[in-house]
C-alpha cells in the first residue's frame, strides 16, 4: 500500500509538471495580445520640416510611429495651391511621401490636407485631419477660414465637397478659374482652408464632379457665401484639464494662450440649381395608341410633331404630360392612323447645344407597334371566323378605375380614371348618395364630376364637404362617358365610407425667434424625410390637421418668393436657396389627439438641429478623442488653435463666435 501509494504520488506530480509546461508552451504559442490598438499614427517628422522656407526640392517626405497606409489618396488628399498635374501620394513604410510632378511656385505656401486618408497598417485606424503645410518663399501663410456645408433643404452633412477661396473678387472666377486655397469637407460637413494669406476673398463649396477645381459644369451642387471674408486671428486663454484616472477628478487646470484663427463659424448651404441639359432621353410607341416622349429637364415650350409617312391628318393627338413637360404622352386619335405599324414623326424640340444654350433641333423618329406573332395569329382565325359567322363582334367598354379606395379621406375628393381621354362626359348620369341609418339618400347638389387638373384628361374628381364615419355610395349609368376611341362605360357602382374624427389627430406649431418679414412655411416629414404635408405659416403659428396617427418630424423654411414651395438658389442670379431649419423632437401623435409645440427655432444649434434619427449622412465611428499620446504631444508641441472637427461653432449659447446664419 504505501509503495503504491508513493508510486502514485510521483505520477501526480510528473502529470503536474507535464500540465505546466504545457500551459506554458501554450502561453507562448498563443499570446494574448494585449488591448487592440485604438489609436492613429502619430507624426513624427518631416522633410522638408513643417513649416520649412525657400524649400525647392519636389519631394515630400512624412514619417510617423508605425507602418502607414494611405488609402483613397486620389478622392481625399488635396493639395494648395491647385496644380496641373495631380501630385503622386504614396506609402513606404512608416513613411508617407508626395511627389509633386510640376514645379513648385514661387513665393507660394503650399500646404497638403491629407483629411483621413493616413491610417495604421494593422487595425486601420485613421489619422483624422492631418495637413503638412511649407513655403517657396521667405514666408509662410498661416491663417485659415473655417466652417460647415449643411444641404440647404435638408441640413445633411455634405462630405467630399470642395471648399475653395478666391482672391479675385470677380463673379465669373468661380466658372472660369480653378481654386487658389481648397480644401474638402469631412463626414461631418467641416472644413478648414488653411495656408491664407491676409486679404480679401470669397468662398464656395462645390460637388467637383468633372475634377476641374471651379464650376465649369453647371449641373454641379455648390454653395457661395454672400459676403467676402477676411481671415484674422487672435491670441486667447484656453483651459485645459488634466483628470487623475484613479479618482475620476480634475487633478489639474492648465490656462495657456493658443491662436484662434477667424472666421470660423462659415456655414455654407449647398444646392443644386434647377439647370439641366435638355435632350431627347427617350422615345417610344408605348401601343399603336400612344407616343411617348421623355425629356432630360423641364421645359416651357412643347415640341412640336407631325406625321413623316402618312398626310392628310389634323388635330391628330390629345396630350396627356407631366407637370413639368417632361413626359410627354400624345394619344393617337384617329383609327387610321393607330392601324399603322410604323410612324414616322417630325420632331422640334429644344436642345442644349455645346456651348450650354437652348437650340431649335428637328429629328425624324420612327415609332414602331410591336404586335407579338401569336396575336397576329389569333387575329388571322379570327378573321377567317368572321367572314362565316353572322354575329356581330363584342364591343368592349371604355375602362373606369376609382383611384380612390374604399375608404376617403373626408379632407379629399373621389378620384376616377378613365382608360383613355374621353371627349363626352354626361354629368347627369352620376348619381351621389349617401346612408342614412339604414336608407341610401340621394345628394342632389354641391357636387359634380369635372377635370382635375389641365395635365391628365383622363382624371376627374368629385369634391364634396364628406361627412365623418359616413357610408356613400356612386352609381354611374350606361354612356355617362365616350372615349376618343368612340367606346362607352358600362353602369358602374363604387360604395365607399370616410374615416370617423377619432381616427384623424392634429398638430400645431407656435412658432418663435424667427422671421416675422419673410413668408414662411412647414413640412411635416415622416422617418424617411419624405415630405407629408405642408402648410403656411400665419401670425407665427402653423396647423396640420386629418393627420393619420404616427411619427412625425418638422422643417420650416423660409419662402423668400412666397409660393409655398422649396425654392433652389442661383450662382448667376446671386440667389440663395430658401433656407430650412428643423424641428429638433420627434413628434408622436396618436389617434383623436391635438397637440400644440412652441418651436424657438434658434434654440438649438443649426448643424444639430436635425435628428439623428432622420439623418441619411451620418459620421463614421469617431476615434478622434482616443489617442491619448497625441494629446500629449499636442500640449507639448502646438500653441495654435488648429481646427477641430469636432467643435460646434454655430452653438446659439456661445455668442462670441455665433454669426447670423
């Protein structure tokens, strides 16, 4: 017993060394790694220096902490003054270097903004707003213009836009010179142009499409400030804390003068204007009874057309078009010429020639019926049959549909759509009732079936004061209406019952802090920022009401030409878009409610106005706070207020720096 029992004793401790040893082999065959690595490169020098004089080698060289990647250098990294030839961005290592393949100006600061396309080789964190700036001459340009590009109707941040300065004050060097200073904007809308030289100028913001650095293409979103900017800067005391990461307090409150450069609270409202270069997109014969024409932009003038291969035909078409005639669709009226398969038809329509003006153009187009080869088919027995059969061919009626559903909105009118236009309309043979408990009562006045609007003559509506939770019913007789194709409706019956009050609620806005001088009006908008409804505002104060139950959210603008409608700026005209602001809450309604808001407009800063909720362009996860050895090396290094994208200069309670915006 007690041999085996120290036998066993052994075995214990060998299976314990062997445990040990392979926990330890363990260990080292799999380390733990440590925490990931949060934080960006940190720069380490350059050559040239930052800053550097008289520099004239064509060569840039950056080097940082760690190995570097440079990623989407084509798209991010901008460089000032604008060259010819774009300048190569490369990675060696832990260096990144720019080659610059034209020759440097003289007596010019150059300055390279690298935005966030320098990240770490490993875990891809990016170096957030990292410029490089140096000379040709004996000095170097410091100063620097700040701010946002916001959309004007929306408020969304506009990422990638260029923001570009002129010294030449003259309107046409934004369509006709290339930038002087340019810089782009960040996921956030922010920018700064940096490398400014004391003077005059004026800023814009620009969707580049064609890479040309100025607005040559008149399609291209941009926005324009209304005044010149002169950069200034100034000395100023800034706080800064140091927190004792064991007891989570203040541990020491450091007061030092930085530089603040001005201004910095520049909010540019982008817009694309209302231009369009018109052309001819697309024609068809949607069947042997229509022709469809659709244009590139709106246009005031309608083409005009005429049959190529057939003559003798007038008045041959009825238009059915869009609201801004950019669709067309002509109804072919005469049977002759719908029993054609091939029409040739001179066109005259307008066209943007190459020098962006509105030219008279006349193309010849052919419009085809396709008429599949089983219908010819069936239509070749089907003739065969009628030359033996004596009975006479089914005619088929002219096509009715109730736009409107069942239930109707008692704030709307009953919709009806024709199959085609109709050239008789017998209002007689409508007849309106309604339920009255149990009995339908006939309506015999303030109502009737007419046009709905000029666009569509196949829409016709019936208005009526409809009664809440109210059953009716419309009957329409035989031949009420004729088509252009001479076919009649058949006897139509259409019940349908309006909503009660209880399941309608409404909302109004008291509106404050805002312009009593400028008609204004709110859209209410759902969670995808499509527009519900849109109301005036009267005497400050604004009322949505037979809104369904739901979430809402607000916008108000400022409707500087008093049509009720979102207006688009113009460069060429000096026009600014309207300008919107958002209701800051999301508001939720509920069945039988009326809820009042008071909206101070200006209570909230205008950049963080919008919702998060509603938000399409929203900023990538922020690492900007979480390098704590740049924080250090800034505090040793840097005594100027250098940009930060993550400041709010349009913050309403700081009134030192807030502009009227």
């Amino acid at each position: 017993m007690k041999t085996g029992g120290k036998r066993d004793l052994i075995y214990l401790l060998w299976a314990l060394v062997a445990t040990g040893v392979l926990v330890s082999c363990a260990s080292i065959g799999n380390p733990s790694g440590g925490p990931r690595d949060e934080d960006p490169p940190i720069f380490v020098k350059g050559n040239p220096a930052p800053g550097a004089l008289n520099v004239k080698k064509q060569k840039v060289e950056l080097e940082f902490d760690e190995l570097v990647n440079v990623k989407d250098a084509f798209s991010k990294v901008v460089v000032s003054p604008v060259s010819k030839s774009v300048p190569r961005v490369s990675s060696q290592g832990r260096k990144v270097i720019v080659q610059f393949t034209d020759t440097l100006v003289p007596n010019t600061t150059y300055t390279i903004d690298f935005a966030d396309a320098i990240e770490d080789n490993n875990e891809n964190n990016k170096l957030q707003g990292f410029t490089y700036s140096f000379s040709t001459g004996d000095v170097l340009d410091t100063l620097q213009i700040s701010g946002m590009v916001l959309s004007a109707d929306a408020l969304e941040p506009q990422q990638g836009m260029l923001v570009g300065v002129y010294s030449n004050l003259a309107d046409s060097a934004f369509s006709t010179l290339p930038f002087e200073r340019v810089t782009k904007t960040d996921d956030r809308g922010r920018f700064s142009v940096q490398g400014l030289a004391p003077g005059e100028y004026r800023i814009f913001a620009l969707a580049d499409v064609d890479n040309d650095y100025k607005r040559a293409n008149p399609e291209e979103a941009m926005a324009f400030y209304d005044v010149t900017l002169s950069p200034t800067s100034e000395r100023v005391n800034a706080v800064d804390t140091v927190f004792n990461l064991l007891t989570g307090e203040v541990d020491t409150v450091l007061n030092r003068e930085r530089t603040r450069f001005l201004p910095n609270d520049i909010l540019l409202r982008s817009f694309e204007s209302d231009y369009k270069s018109q052309f001819l997109q697309k024609y068809e014969r949607v069947d042997s009874t229509r022709l469809q024409f659709i244009f590139n932009a709106p246009s005031d003038v309608l083409p005009k057309i005429e049959p190529v291969n057939i003559e003798g035909y007038k008045d041959w078409w009825v238009l059915e078009r869009s609201a801004k005639n950019d669709t067309l669709t002509y109804w072919i009226t005469p049977p002759g010429l719908v029993a054609v398969d091939s029409l040739r038809i001179a066109t005259t329509y307008l066209r943007t020639d190459s020098a962006q003006n509105l030219t008279e153009a006349t193309d010849t187009l052919r419009f085809y019926t396709q008429r599949p080869k089983a219908v010819k088919k069936k239509e070749k027995k089907k003739k065969n049959e009628e030359e033996t059969d004596t009975l006479p061919p089914v005619i088929p009626p002219l096509g009715l549909r109730m736009v409107t559903s069942s239930t109707q909105e008692v704030y709307m009118p009953l919709l009806m759509e024709f199959d085609t236009p109709i050239t008789r309309l017998d209002t007689a043979a409508f007849h309106l009732d309604m339920k009255v408990d149990t009995v339908w009562t006939p309506i015999t006045s303030g109502w009737k079936p007419e046009r709905s609007d000029t666009l569509n003559p196949r829409l016709f509506r019936i208005s009526y004061p409809w009664e809440y939770a109210t059953e009716y019913r419309l009957m329409i007789d035989t031949l009420a209406a004729t088509g252009i194709y001479g076919l009649h409706t058949n006897p139509t019956e259409h019940k349908f019952k309006t909503k009660s009050e209880e399941d309608y609620c409404a909302l109004t806005f008291n509106i404050t802090n805002f312009t009593d001088t400028v008609p204004a009006f709110v859209e209410l908008v759902n969670g995808s920022d499509a527009v519900v409804r849109r109301e005036p505002v009267v005497n400050g104060s604004v009322t949505f009401r037979y809104l369904a139950p739901g979430k809402y959210y607000a916008r108000i603008f400022e409707d500087n030409n008093g049509n009720g409608i979102y207006d688009t700026g113009d460069y060429t005209e000096g026009r600014q878009p309207d300008v919107a602001y958002y209701y800051p809450k999301l508001i939720n309604l509920k069945k039988n409610w009326e809820k009042s808001e008071s909206w101070n407009v200006f209570e909230t800063a205008v950049d963080m106005m919008k919702p998060e909720a509603i938000k399409k362009n929203k900023p990538a996860a922020d690492k900007r706070n979480r390098n704590k050895k740049n924080e250090k090396n800034n505090e040793e290094e840097e005594d100027e207020d250098y940009f930060d994208p993550t400041r709010n200069p349009f913050d309403p309670n700081d009134k030192g720096r807030r502009r009227s915006y």
